[in-house]
C-alpha cells in the first residue's frame, strides 16, 4: 500500500502527459512557454481569481507574496507554528519577524479569536508571550493562515481581523487547493494565495512548481516582475530584488491533464475520508477530523488524533508491523524548532499545537484508495 499513490494516476494520464511532454520537447520553450501560458488562465479560471502567476515553488510563492506587499526587515507577519516549515520560513527569510499564534484543536488551523486577542493586546501595550516578537502593533503588516492538511482556514472571520487592523491575508493553500468554503475556493479566500505543486500535494506536478493567485492588478505586475529577477518594462532594466521564480513549462505541461481530472479526484478524496470517519466512528480515544459546514477538504491528509503520544506509537507500530505506511505531520510545532530559537519562545507557549504534535498521525490518502484498504487500516486501528 502506498501513502500517496502517484503511479496509479499516472498509468491513467500516461497518453496525454506522455503526449504533453513530448510537445514541449518538440517546440523547445523550455522557460515560460505557451502550456504555462494556458495553466495560468485555467488555474485563475478553477479558483475564480483575476490573477494566477505560476512560479517555481509553494515556498517561493510564499516568498513572492511577502516581497510584492514590500514585506520585510522589521516587519512582523502572523502565522501559526502548526504547519510545514515554510510558511514561517518565507517569513524569516524575506527579514520580517513570524509572530505565532495557536491554533484550534477542531481544525488544526490557526485561531481567529485568538489572533484578534493578540492584536487587541499588543494595541494596548499588554505584557503577553507576544510581547517578546513585538510590542509595536503598527509593525505587524500581515497574516498567513495556512489551510491545513486541505481544510480552508477560517477566511471569512480572518479576513474581517486583518481589514479592522489594515493587515494584508495571504493564503498559504499547498495543502488546501482542491478545497472550498461555500463553493468559494481555496487560493482565492484572501488578499492573495499561494499553492505548491509539489508532486505530493493535492496536485502535484512531476518536480517543484508553485502558483500565486489574486484579483489586484498592481500586485500580479509586480509578482511577474519578481518572477524574473525584478524585470523592468524591458528585460535588462531591472527595477526591483527578484527571484528565478518561474514555473518549468514541463511541469505545467504535467499539470495541464492533471487539473482535468483534479474535481473528479477532489470527490474521490471525499469518499476515502467518509469511509475512513464512519470506520473509525467506534474506535475508542481516537478523534477523527472535523469538516464545519460548508467546508470541503482537499484532504491532503488524513490526520486523526490518538490519546496521547504512546497511544500514537502503539497505533503506528501496529500498523507498520502490518506494512501500513502512517506518518506524523508535524511531530514539532515551529515555535520548537531550533532555527526559530533566536525568536525567545518557550516549548509551553502554544499548548495546543505542542498537544497536537503529540497526538496526531496520518493515514494513506489518494483518491485511487481502495475500500478495501481502508477497511483494513480501521480494523488495525479498533482491534488494538
Ligand atoms: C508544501 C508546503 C509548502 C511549500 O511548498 P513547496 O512547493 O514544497 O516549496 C508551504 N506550506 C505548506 C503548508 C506546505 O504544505
């Protein structure tokens, strides 16, 4: 059993991937020719967003999104530590200061009722554990909310926070694309989205690829121009600090029959997920995740939670022993990790990320999962 079946997809698509490829081979424009042209107008189509700029990377996405709104040394972005690594990374690494805050044990995803207590707190000079990012509101300038294992984050309450403090949102959707909040998709939930091809990702492409959504006509220019290393009206006047941070046109000819079939494979998700919540619905101490209303998944992951962590290890164990692939997505909340050490956190500040991070695992998820498979994963899990 495979955790992310990838051959399964491609032994469906092999004609019209193999085919796609082969043209680009034959035409021979390799950098930015006409299948990342059309990629970009079917993505911004899919997600009903103005804009799509394609680019190398979810990380470099999240990187362009920070430098187009001029974000960076001694700027502060909100974010929260239960996520992959680059979220805060984009922010770090632009110069600018991640500011954490926890999140909601429901939904993995960050907590707007808590980002506004902080804001409140931080205007009113309060002594908190924010206190030791920042103590100056005005330096906070944005607010990457992070669609967790494919559950949108809450947008429409995270939108309304950051419009009364005049904050840009940028939807960190890597894992979320697919996913909806009342048919509005994710990667057009916020001032600006960010998404990852990455070949595991919900779509993935066959390397490293990425793409930045928005309806804000100035921004998209300015993310072309950082595209291609800060490019002026001409292609040697440069006119800003810029990236290499174009899409292969390989990949978006990988992409292109991919996208085809991405709804079908979105609904798939949604069955293994059933499947996976009514099997497990008995299973004492173990949580299955919750979907509010009006929420579509992608389902990037099927992450549940055990007890505690040696409940967790007993349920992996058994299921490797049963050549079950599980994995733990994050066994260490960011706020832990050392690279952000300089920040001065302390291992107890977000307890429900750090409870999380000890308690969760992950299922194999692919829309090609077999019922049967799943069957036998939660007969494991509930006769542990
Ligand atoms: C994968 C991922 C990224 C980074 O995407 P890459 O394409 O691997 O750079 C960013 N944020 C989240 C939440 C991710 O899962």
């Amino acid at each position: 059993m495979q955790f992310i079946d990838l051959k399964t997809q491609y032994a469906l698509l092999k004609e019209k991937i193999d085919t796609n490829i082969h043209k680009v081979l034959d035409h021979g424009q390799y950098v930015m020719g006409p299948e990342v042209i059309t990629l970009e107008t079917e993505l911004a189509k899919y997600t009903g967003t103005k804009h799509c700029i394609s680019c190398s990377s979810g990380t470099d996405a999240l990187v362009m999104a920070l430098m187009a709104h001029d974000i960076g040394e001694g700027d502060v972005v909100i974010t929260t530590p239960f996520t992959f690594i680059a979220t805060a990374e984009a922010i770090k690494f632009v110069g600018a200061t991640p500011l954490f805050i926890d999140i909601d044990i429901e939904t993995f995803n960050i907590s707007p009722k808590l980002i506004e207590e902080a804001l409140n707190d931080i205007s009113k000079n309060k002594n908190t554990i924010h206190s030791k990012i920042c103590t100056d509101a005005a330096k906070i300038k944005a607010i990457i909310s992070v669609d967790l294992f494919g559950l949108p984050a809450d947008a429409v309450k995270i939108n309304k926070i950051a419009k009364d403090f005049g904050l840009v949102v940028i939807e960190d959707a890597a894992q979320g694309f697919g996913g909806s909040i009342d048919d509005n998709k994710a990667g057009s939930l916020a001032d600006i989205g960010c998404t990852s091809f990455f070949p595991a990702k919900p779509l993935g492409c066959y390397g490293d690829g990425g793409a930045i959504f928005t309806d804000n006509d100035d921004i998209a220019n300015k993310l072309k121009s950082i595209r291609v290393h800060g490019q002026g009206e001409d292609k040697y006047q440069n006119v800003r600090l810029g990236l290499t941070g174009r899409l292969d046109t390989i990949q978006a000819a990988v992409l292109l029959p991919k996208l085809e079939v991405f709804d079908s494979e979105i609904e798939q998700r949604q069955n293994v997920a059933k499947l996976y919540t009514a099997n497990l619905a008995n299973v004492d101490g173990v949580t299955t995740p919750t979907t509010p209303d009006g929420y579509v998944s992608a389902w990037a992951q099927y992450t549940l939670m055990a007890k505690d962590d040696n409940h967790r290890t007993a349920i992996m164990d058994h299921l490797k022993n049963n050549n079950i692939p599980v994995a733990v997505y994050y066994p260490i909340p960011l706020h832990e990790q050392k690279v952000f050490e300089s920040l001065g956190y302390n291992p107890g500040d977000f307890s429900v990320s750090s409870n999380a991070a000890k308690r969760v695992f992950s299922l194999p998820m692919h829309p090609y999962l077999e019922t049967k498979d799943i069957e036998t994963i939660c007969d494991l899990i509930g006769t542990l």
